[in-house]
C-alpha cells in the first residue's frame, strides 16, 4: 500500500553515526594531537642535543656538590652530566605529555563545540525539509550568520522553497482557472438544453438555436482542452522534441494571417512583414503554432488602425521572430504575468476573447526548442514579443528553401487599407 502525504520516518540515532560533526571533531582532534606530538618530540631532540653537547672532560673529572643541609659530595662528572640529562628530559617528556593531553582535550571538546555552532543551519535545513509539505512552503530558514559556505547554502534553500513555492502556487491556480474554463461552456450547454426541453410549446427554430449554442460552447471546450493538451506535450517534450528537421520560423505565419485577414480588415490594421532567413532545427507543427499564436495574440488585442508588425532575421547563432502590435498601454512590471497560463492581459480570467494560453504555448515550444520569449512594452501601447531560438547550423540550413518564400515581401502589406494619419 501506498500512503501519500505521510509523516516522514525518524531518523534512527541509536549507534554512533559517522556525522559530519563527529568526523570535523575527530580531524581537529587528529590534527591538534599530532602537531602536539610533533612538537613535544622535538623539544626533546633539542633539549637532550643541549645537555649532552658539554666538551668533553678530562678522565678523572669530579663535580664537588652542594647539598641542601650544607654537606658536600664529590662525585664523577660525566655521571652527573648523564644523570642531569635524563631527569631533564624525562621531566619534559612527562610534564611536555600532560599537557599535550590537556590541550588535545580541550581542544577536542572546543572543536566539538565550535563545529556543532557551525553546522547548525545544516540541522535546521533537515529539519525544515522534514516539515516541508504543500501547505508548509512559507517556511524559511533566513540564516544570520557569517557570509561564508554554509549562509550561501541556507540563502540557496530558501531560494529553493521560494520557487518551489511559487511553482505550486501556479500550478493550484491553472488547475483553478481550468477548471473554470472547462466549467463555462459546460454550464452554457447544460442551462441551454434544461431550458429548451422545459418549454412545452419549443419549436424546430428553438430546437436550431439550441443546437447552435451548445455546438459553440462544445467548439471553445475542445478548443480549451486541444489547446491544454499542446501545452501540457510541449513541456513534456522540452529537450528531447520526437521530431526534429530544419524549418524556418516565418513557415506559419502566411497561413495565420490569411486566417485573421477578416478581423485586421475589420480593425484597418496596417501589417507590415520583413522575413530574412531564420532556419532553425525542430518540430514544424510546434513551431507554426508558436508563430500562430504570436500572430492572432497581437491581431486579437489590437486597436482599430493599429500596427501589426512580423520579422525574422538570424545572425548565425540565434535565429529570431519578432512580432510587434499597437495596443493598451502595459506596465512592464505586468509582462511575466502575461506567460502564464490563462492571463489575458495580465488579469486572470478576463475579457471573453480566447481562454489566455496563447503566449503559455509559446514560452512551452521555445523551452522546448532550446529558446527564449523576451515581451516589452511599446511606446504609446502595445507589445514587442521576440522568440530567440538556437540557430540551424549552416550545412544544415543550406537544406532548406529559401525562407519566407510563401511570405509577402518586406514592408508589403498583404489586403489591409493603409490607415490615414492619426
């Protein structure tokens, strides 16, 4: 059996653990100790050099000694010289022993101490792990100490739980919003059909029209769910995409805007193209949606006589497509907000026009395809998107057709009025 959100098991304690702590003890300990010995060994070397390097006396030498009550002895020379030595270093070595045993303590105890102090964020990044949940991701560790490794440790785990954090908090919110999205249409049909089947006197006309909402509102369903689907593969594909062949980045545009050529007549939007080879390696049906959606985006949130602007270009490392339109006046600040699933505009769950996954799809196939989307705001309104994408490698793009070659021809603009002045 499997239990989901269990309380972690305890770390068992009951045999001496090899710990980072104990192992910093016993190096220090080591350490200490050794340099000790090192240095007791050669003050006796040094001591016992000094003592026993007297020139030699004459045979026959005697010391007269001066005893503590006053007497005097007389003995030989070189067995005093001998006997002075080895109580001078015999004193040394065991005095010079103590308190090698003192310090080596005291220094363990001290290294002990000392690194337990330090590795104690260590301890209470475990502890927060342990604690950690999906309702617990507010807490922190906020480390005071040193600016030294184990702070940029503890800064880089609450960074951690600051993204993690977030990518649960926008994971609850797509759920939320899908489940909202998908609830619409839903409740369009069902209200239509109670309604229609209430009325005893509806006829064939209330029947059609029945029909028609329930066909519209199960079109922007499938829409929804076609278009979560995309997102949900792109990501998973981020990386390792099952298709990959030369393709230029202006490949789908032509098509999207023959698709909106309706709505930018309706709005008089002056669209202008430039394409320049823009060749990279990836999925062509990705790739065109991500085209597509950047196109019909910037039509769909357009202003009457606005401008419509697409661009591709390369530099042999980064190929380029660039789509820029007039519009609302955006605060910069509000562009990440505009990637998020199901934000038009940077509001969630706005407006009627679209379900808000246009540019979610967008960021997913440039991820994939090893790219950026880089969004700034226009001056007098609107938005510049540009979507960097690792360029092909020049053999391989020399496979390809000369780009753009479906496309109008730069600065054409392909069945909309110019604009008057405004």
């Amino acid at each position: 059996m499997t239990v989901y959100g269990g309380a972690p098991a305890a770390v068992g304690h009951s045999r001496l653990r090899p710990t980072l702590r104990l192992r910093l003890t016993l190096l220090n300990g080591v350490l200490l100790v050794g340099a000790g010995l090192l240095l007791l060994v050669l003050s006796w070397l040094l001591v016992r050099d000094q003592l026993m390097s007297t020139e030699q006396l004459a045979p026959g030498s005697s010391v007269t000694l001066v005893d503590a009550d006053g007497g005097t002895h007389t003995e030989s020379a070189t067995a005093w010289q001998d006997s002075m030595a080895s109580t001078t270093t015999t004193d040394l070595l065991v005095k010079g022993f103590l308190a090698l045993v003192a310090i080596g303590v005291a220094g363990v105890a001290g290294g002990h101490l000392l690194t337990g102090r330090a590795l104690r964020p260590l301890h209470q990044v475990t502890a927060t792990a342990r604690r950690l949940s999906t309702e617990t991701l507010d807490h922190r560790l906020h480390h005071t100490g040193p600016d030294d490794e184990v702070k940029e440790l503890a800064d880089t785990f609450d960074g951690m739980l600051d993204r993690l954090s977030a990518a649960f908090g926008s994971q609850k919110r797509f759920v939320a919003n899908a489940s909202h999205e998908l609830r619409t249409p839903l409740a369009v049909m069902r209200t239509e059909i109670d309604v229609t089947l209430a009325d005893p006197d509806a006829t064939v006309e209330d029947l059609r029209r029945m029909g028609t909402v329930v066909r519209d509102a199960s079109s922007r369903a499938n829409e929804l769910i076609e278009a979560l689907l995309l997102l949900a593969r792109t990501e998973a594909q981020a990386g390792r995409l099952a298709k990959q062949v030369p393709v230029d980045l202006a490949r789908g545009v032509p098509s999207t805007l023959a698709a909106v050529a309706a709505e930018t007549e309706r709005l008089a939007l002056q669209v202008t193209t430039d394409f320049a080879p823009a060749i990279v390696v990836g999925d062509p049906s990705l790739l065109e949606r991500l085209a597509g959606n950047l196109v019909e985006n910037a039509v769909r949130y357009n202003v009457t006589q606005g401008v419509l602007n697409v661009r591709t270009g390369s530099d042999g490392r980064q190929a380029w497509l660039v789509v820029a339109n007039d519009g609302p006046e955006l605060d910069q600040r509000e562009i990440p907000g505009l990637f998020e699933p199901f934000r038009r505009g940077g509001v969630e769950r706005t407006g009627t026009r679209g379900a808000g996954l246009g540019l979610s799809i967008v960021r997913a196939v440039a991820g994939a395809h090893g790219g950026t989307v880089q969004a700034v705001t226009r001056p007098g309104g609107g938005l510049e998107v540009t979507v960097l994408i690792p360029a092909a490698d020049p053999a391989v793009a020399a496979t390809l057709a000369t780009p753009g070659r479906d496309a109008a021809p730069a600065g054409r603009v392909r069945g909309v009025a110019r604009p008057q002045p405004r």
